[in-house]
C-alpha cells in the first residue's frame, strides 16, 4: 500500500522503485522460477482508517496474498498489528517509528527502513560537538514522533543535556511560542513534511530562527520541502520559508549503498539511483519518497527471496500457491525465511535484528542557500563521527543553547569605598591624635575633671566603628573576597560595629547616668530635709500642689527615673526640677544648703564607675554576638534580582545578585540588637534632658556629652531602621547611609568632648587652671547665670539674716513688756486672755494662738531662722513685704497688744 500523498507522501518515488523490483525479480530465471511475482496496491494517504479499509478488501478479495508491503510508520502499525490474525507477515519500507521495534504488539513484521531512533545518538553527538548542554523537541503527536522524542530525552538526560519537550496537533503557533519563551536555542522537530512547513512558518513569524537559533529536521523529507505548496496557505512566503530555514540540520539514516558493489539485484546503489530518476515525473528532490525508494525497491526483493526461500523449504507435495490464511505451517515458513533474510540490495546489507529493524550508518547534512550539503555521517556501531567541517552559521559560531547569564554580584562602588575608606582612616588618626592629646594634657584640671579613661573608651569605640567600615564596604568593585569566608567577615564587621558602638556611645552614657544618679541623690537628700523641716509649714494649697501635681509627662519621667534608680528618686527629682516651688527653691536655697550641695556634687568620682556602666553593655554585646555564632550563625545569601540584557554582549543577560549576610532568623537577632540598642539611645536621651542643669566637678563635659548623645541617638535612631528595612538590598544606599552615620557620630562626638579641651588648653594657662578667688569649690567651676544666681542667694540670704535679728530683737523685747505685763497684772490675765481672742501661754513659756490670723507670727517666732528664710523664699515673697504686711494687717487687731 502505498503513501502518494498525506504525513509522508512517498509513494511517488517508492511506487516507480517497486515497479522496477518486481520487474527485475520476474526477469531473473533463478529467483521465483515458475512464478510471477505481482503487485495489487492501494494508495493509503498515510491515513490507518483508509489503510485498514483497503486491507481489508485486498484480504476478502482473491487472489490469496502471501505477505504484505506497507509505507508510513502510521499505517505500518495498524496494518501490522493486524497482519497477524491472517498469519501475514508485514514487511515495511517506509515505518521509521521506534514503536513498531516492538515483537510483542508487531510479531510478523519486518522493515527495510531503520528505526527513527538510530538518528537520536548522531543528534546526540552533534549537540556534544558544539557544546550544547540545553535542547528543545517540538514533535507532532503521532506515535513515531512521540516515541522517538521520547527516546532522545531518555538519551540526552543519561549525557546530561537538559531537554524541554513540546508537541503539537495541528496548528503548532503556542508550541513555538512556549518554545520561544523557554528560551529555547537547539530545537529538534519530529513532524511529518506538512507540519513542517507549518512549524517553519511560525518560527518565521516568531522569530524563533536566524543567527540565535539551531534547528534539527527529519532528512527524508525532499529536498525543497520548505517551498509552500499554493493550495497549504500557510501565510508565508517561499523567501520567508528559505530565510527561516536557512543553516538548518538534518540527519537521516544511509538509504542507498554509495558503494560500487553489486548486490542481489546486480546493481549499485547509484545505477538505481540513476535508473529510478529516468523513471520520475519530477525532480528527485522534489518526489516524496525518493531517499526510500532503495528501501522499497530493497523490500520488494527481501519479499521475493523469503518466498523463494520458503518454495524450496516446503514439502515437495506442498506448494506456496495453495497457501491460505489458515495454513500455520506455511506461513510459519514464510516468516522463518523472512527473518533469515541476507542479501546485498541497493540500500546496502539487508538484513533484520531480532526487533526486525535495519542498523544502518547516518547522514548529516546541512541547508546552505537552499541546498542540502553533507556534512558527514555518523557510524553508531562504532560511535564514530566523520565531520567535513563545511557547516556554516549566521553568526561568529555555533549559537549558545540559552541566553547566557552573567552573575554580577552587586557591590558597593569602589569611589564610595575609597572615600569612605579615606574619611575613616582619617577619624582613625584622629582617635589616636586625641589619645596622645589626653594623655598629654592629663595633668590639666580640665582634662582631668572630665573621666579621661572615660574619654579614651570613647576614643576606642569610635576607632573601632571606623574600622567596621573598611570591613562593611566589602566586597566592592574589584574587591571580591572568597565565599567561604563570606559568613565570618558578617560576624566579625557587625560584632565591631557593636563592640565601637558599645565603648563610644558607652561612655557618653555612664556620664550622663552617674551625673543623673548623684543629681538624683542629692535631690532625694533636700527633698526629704524640706519635708521634714519646711513642708508642713507652708500654705496647705501650695503643699497640695507639690504633692499632686501629676502629668501624663510627669508620669512617664517617674517610671523611667524609677527605672533609673532604685531609690525612688524619680518623684523628688521631679518635685526639684519642675515645680515652681522647686524652682524658687533651687535659685534660693541657703547658704549652708547650697553649700552642702556644692561639697556633694565636687566630691571625685572613681573611674571603675564608668567602667563598670560600659563593661555591662560591652557583656551584653558578647553574650549576643556569641549567642548569634553558635545557635544561628550569619551565612552568605544570594539574593537575585531581574536579568537584564548586557548591552556589550550579545545573547548575554546580566543577573544582579545582592550577596547578604543572613541567619535562619535573621529578624530575631536584629530585633534583639536594634531593641537593646535603641533602649539605650532612648535611656541615654532621657537621661541627658533630665540632668541638662546639673553640673559635676569631676564630670566637667557633662553637657557636651549630652550634646553627643542627643546627636548619636538622633543619627542612630533614624538609621537604624532606614538601612534595616529600606534599603538593605541596595548596596551603594546602604554603606553610604551606614558610613555616613557612623562617621558623623564619631566626629561629632569627639568634636564635642575634644574640641573645648584644645581650646582650652590653648587659650588657658596651666596656672590658671585652679579656681578664682572670692568662690569656694561649689561656685568655681560654675556657669555665669548660676554664678549670678548664687550671688544674688546669697545676697537675699544675708538681708533675710538680718531682718530674722531684728525681728528676733523685737521679740524678745515684747516678751519682756509681756512679762511685765503680766506680773503687774496678776490674777486678772486670764480675762484678759479670754478678751483677746485666746491667746495664751503654754507653761513652757510659748505663745499658743487660736486665731488663723496670727498663725504667722507665731511661725515667725517660733521657727529656727533658716527655716523662716526657707518658706519666704518658697512663698516667692520679699520677706520683708511679708512682715511689714502682717504687721499693718494686725496693727488694730488683739495681736496689737502682744506686738505692743
Ligand atoms: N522515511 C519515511 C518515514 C515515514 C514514517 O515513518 O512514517
């Protein structure tokens, strides 16, 4: 049955090769003597329902057959699957499909043509040549194609080539659209010629062709296969169809023995070759099924000598014209003869495996301007490969099998590290230049009243933070560090970055806590002596005021001073600081008072205290930093962004990747380091306001520090989670952000703590340096407002001194009028006290009134004079108004006989 048209139409050469066997076969004497050997065919289209129909009529009509030829892989298999129940043997010349390898579902079939997958180690081969590591398949969805893509994905997985798999029926537009978007390179389509010149178009209107592109087609298909037929409409041109197929390859199994021996027929494979091209309507490369023609012409033969083969086995009285369908024996015979068959035909070596298939030599050719051109052949027995070395290619070379990607790990640009590198050597000499500074200068009461050790661990954490930096700039352009390391130097730069941090800010914050801290107890030691002395003597709305005087501000200060220290001093500072009475009382306090305070706040402070503050945190960052180590060390971790196309290299896609330093809980530790952190700036900002007014001797930068502190906390507080959650993948942003930071924090910091002192230093003589006379230690190192304001205290404080004198002199002069008074007047005073308004004398001598106007006098006489000054001075009236005003008041009142 022939194929004269459909998926593969080769009926046009094959039916003439046929014609020209069974001619030759009936013209040799010694082959089939007596027999005519003759031919009844049906044209199958390549269609199994057609071929089973023409079967069918072919074996229910006589003659009575003895074997069957058949064409196409598709109509090999029904016809061969089918074949059995009337004991035929099937022999195929055109069945590529592996399928039909199998002896179980085809057990009397034999083929001329060699198995579709002898083509797959030559594809194979070529794909090692040219290093193609990645291939596509685009098959039509019939069994021959399907089994052989499967079979070359099986063979390519074992030779480590990756291989995509698309196949279509129909229209194959989405298969080479999905093809395309797989970034598919090498593409191998196994397709009958008709889909071809469909897949061929696509690829042209895809752009799925040209310099990029490598296609595989099937060789047997004719040689101007991807010409459009006019009546097919595929919507492409002839010239589209030749530019998209231009430099494809193909690979077909040997069909013609190219060698000058004579076989069975007694002929060459090139004088058939020549005998069937005189016998063509057109041109062999444009007839279907001229490369099989030998193999028909080759079947036809093998056909003639099983029966020939079988004649001569049967019986004497048995003869193969009375053959029937029915008769095992015989067709038994036939088979046997069939699968011994051995001869030399026009094909070369006929001869069938125990599969029934033919092992057979491959060609490669190539399509060069609309030729094919060898390119060599493939030996699969001996794995050998001859290569001519003329293929050519629209670009330098072979395509790449996929757009090549570059990982192109983002680093920080090398300017930004250099001058980051540059401003933080710079800090590091100036940290060192600092230390000399303050070991020279030590002698200096202005460096040796400012905790140098204290300073020095300043200078240490801001030279550490600077170092950190060299560190946190890596890798950067053209500085690339081996992966392996990647891991430590995350730990290493971040725990320096901590450990500076600490020692630095650390030190800033010991100063601002124990200036707080003694701030704190000096204000408890006041607050509890005015309590017991002047507090139940003063007004009782004022009192109330003291006591209650509550804001949500007043609140929060309280619970971090409460925080703070555990003696409680966040109320009494509170009371100290804020209130009006406070207020008036810090301003106007006594001499002795202010005294005792001056003595309390200028008494050394040993160093271990600073130390100890900034060897708790420096424990705290060790504890962490090892924690972070070994329970969850930080690893290098790649993230990839969008590739990009290289605009320098062609195929060439760049892919930015942002190496990071990552834990499995990355979120935890930061959490645990930026909370801790920020507890501290947010402590150390409170602490700074809260003792903005103190001032200690042996802590002289006080404010400064706290100057520094508001300035790191600030820096760090808006840092921090910028860099942590806004641009932590943008490398250049992120260091800049970081350097910058941190650099500003160092300078300024050690600008602040630094810069007075050389100044100072410079402007100042040592001799100097001691305090001035007319103000004792409290006052000396004293700021010009808290100068002025203790010397007007001090002033009020002398006039109220002698106001208190007078006051007392008139006193005692009224108790000696009242006692004579009183002696005079014997036996009538307690009439008289009942007169006045219930004044009277306790038996110790004092003066009891029952009158709320007189209250007063009776403090004033009553009261130790400090305490007197005390509460006009927190009454914020001039004492001296007061008495005056007392005294007009009651001038006319009962009082006025006490007075008088
Ligand atoms: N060489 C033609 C193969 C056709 C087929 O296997 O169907």
């Amino acid at each position: 049955m022939e194929a004269l048209a459909g998926g593969w139409a080769g009926g046009p050469a094959c039916q003439p090769a046929v014609e020209m066997a069974l001619a030759d076969i009936n013209s040799q004497r010694h082959i089939l003597p007596g027999y005519w050997l003759n031919m009844t065919w049906r044209d199958s289209k390549c269609q199994p329902g057609l071929a089973i129909k023409h079967m069918y009529d072919l074996l229910y009509n006589k003659p009575v057959k003895v074997m069957l030829l058949s064409g196409c892989s598709t109509v090999t298999t029904v016809v061969a699957e089918t074949s059995p129940v009337w004991n035929l043997v099937t022999l195929s010349y055109g069945g590529s499909s592996p399928a039909l390898s199998n002896r179980e579902r085809f057990p009397k079939l034999f083929r001329t043509h060699p198995s579709a997958i002898i083509q797959n180690p030559t594809r194979i081969r070529l794909f090692e040549k040219f290093n193609w590591k990645k291939v596509s398949i685009l098959s039509s969805v019939e069994e021959v194609f399907v089994s052989t893509a499967k079979d070359l994905e099986k063979e390519c997985s074992q030779r480590g080539i990756r291989v995509q798999r698309q196949s279509f029926y129909g229209d194959p537009a989405d298969a080479v659209k999905t093809l395309k978007r797989q970034d598919a390179r090498i593409i191998v389509g196994l397709f009958y010629e008709t889909d071809a010149r469909r897949v061929l178009c696509q690829a042209h209107k895809q752009g799925v062709f040209g310099r990029r592109y490598t296609w595989f087609f099937i060789g047997w298909y004719s040689d101007t296969w991807y010409i459009p037929p006019p009546e097919e409409h595929l919507g492409c041109t002839a010239k589209e169809m030749k530019e998209a197929a231009q430099y494809h390859f193909t690979t077909e199994s040997q069909m013609l023995a190219l060698d000058s021996t004579r076989g069975v027929s007694g002929m060459t494979g090139k004088e058939f070759r020549s005998r069937l091209v005189d016998r063509l309507e057109r041109k062999p490369g444009d007839t279907g099924g001229f490369p099989e023609a030998p193999l028909a012409y080759d079947a036809v033969w093998a056909l003639a000598l099983a029966v020939n083969c079988t004649i001569a086995a049967l019986p004497s009285d048995v003869k193969i014209e009375n053959f029937y369908y029915d008769n095992h024996a015989m067709a038994n015979q036939i088979f046997e003869c069939v699968r011994n068959t051995s001869f030399l035909g026009v094909s070369g070596r006929v001869m069938f495996s125990d599969q029934g298939d033919r092992i057979v030599q491959t060609i490669i050719e190539q399509m060069q301007d609309g030729n094919y051109t060898k390119m060599g052949t493939y030996d699969m027995n001996s794995r050998n490969l001859t290569w001519l070395g003329r293929e050519k290619w629209l670009g330098k070379g072979p395509p790449t099998d996929s757009t090549i990607v570059r990982k192109e790990i983002l680093t920080v640009s090398i300017k930004v590290y250099y001058v980051v590198c540059a401003l933080s050597l710079l800090g590091l000499i100036l940290t060192v230049a600092l230390f000399i500074f303050n070991r020279r200068y030590g002698y200096r009461s202005i460096i040796s009243q400012s905790q140098p050790q204290c300073n020095n661990a300043l200078l240490l954490g801001s030279a550490l933070c600077c170092l950190s930096l060299f560190l946190l700039g890596l890798p950067a352009d053209g500085i690339t560090l081996p992966t392996s390391i990647f891991g430590s130097l995350c730990h290493i730069r971040i725990s320096m970055l901590m450990i500076g941090f600490t020692f630095a800010y650390g030190s800033l914050f010991a100063k601002v806590w124990i200036v707080h801290r003694l701030g704190a107890t000096e204000s408890q030691q006041l607050a509890n002596r005015h309590k017991d002395e002047c507090w139940f003597a003063l007004p009782p709305q004022l009192s109330m005021s003291l006591q209650d005087e509550e804001t949500p501000w007043h609140s929060i200060r309280t619970l971090i001073t409460g925080l703070a220290s555990r003696q409680m001093v966040g109320s009494a500072l509170r009371k100290v600081s804020s209130s009006p009475f406070a207020t008036a009382f810090s301003t106007k306090r006594s001499p002795s008072t202010a005294s005792s305070i001056a003595d309390f706040l200028n008494q050394p402070i040993a160093a271990a205290k600073f130390y100890l503050v900034i060897a708790t945190f420096l424990l705290a960052d060790l504890v962490i930093i090892c924690l972070w180590v070994v329970v969850d060390p930080l690893k290098r971790k790649e993230l990839k962004y969008p590739r990009h196309e290289d605009t320098n290299q062609e195929d060439t896609m760049i892919e930015p990747i942002l190496e990071l330093c990552q834990s499995s809980n990355q979120e935890l530790w930061i959490g645990v380091v930026l909370g801790y952190k920020c507890i501290l700036l947010v402590f150390g900002l409170f602490l700074s306001y809260e003792s903005r007014k103190l001032k200690l001797r042996y802590i002289n930068d006080s404010r400064l520090v706290g100057l520094a502190i508001y300035n790191v906390a600030i820096l760090a507080l808006v840092t921090g989670p910028v860099v942590t959650l806004l641009i932590r993948t943008q490398a250049d942003a992120n260091f800049t952000f970081i350097s910058v930071t941190v650099l500003l924090c160092a300078y300024i910091s050690m600008g602040l703590i630094f810069v007075p002192k050389i100044r100072h230093i410079h402007t100042v003589p040592p001799t100097a340096d001691e305090s001035q006379p007319g103000l004792k230690n409290g006052t000396q190192r004293m700021s010009t407002s808290d100068k002025s304001r203790y010397e007007l205290m001090t002033k009020e404080n002398e006039a109220v001194q002698q106001k208190i004198c007078l006051t007392e002199e008139r006193i005692r002069q009224c108790r000696r009028r009242l006692d004579l008074l009183t002696n005079g007047m014997e036996g009538v005073s307690s009439s008289s006290a009942t007169r006045t308004g219930g004044v009277s004398l306790s038996e110790e001598g004092q003066t009891t009134f029952s009158s709320p106007t007189i209250t007063t006098h009776a403090l004033v006489e009553l009261q130790p004079p400090p305490t007197i000054s005390t509460q006009l001075s927190a009454s914020s009236q001039p004492f001296t108004g007061s008495i005056d005003a007392d005294e007009a008041e009651h001038s006319d009142s009962s009082s006025d006989e006490i007075f008088l």
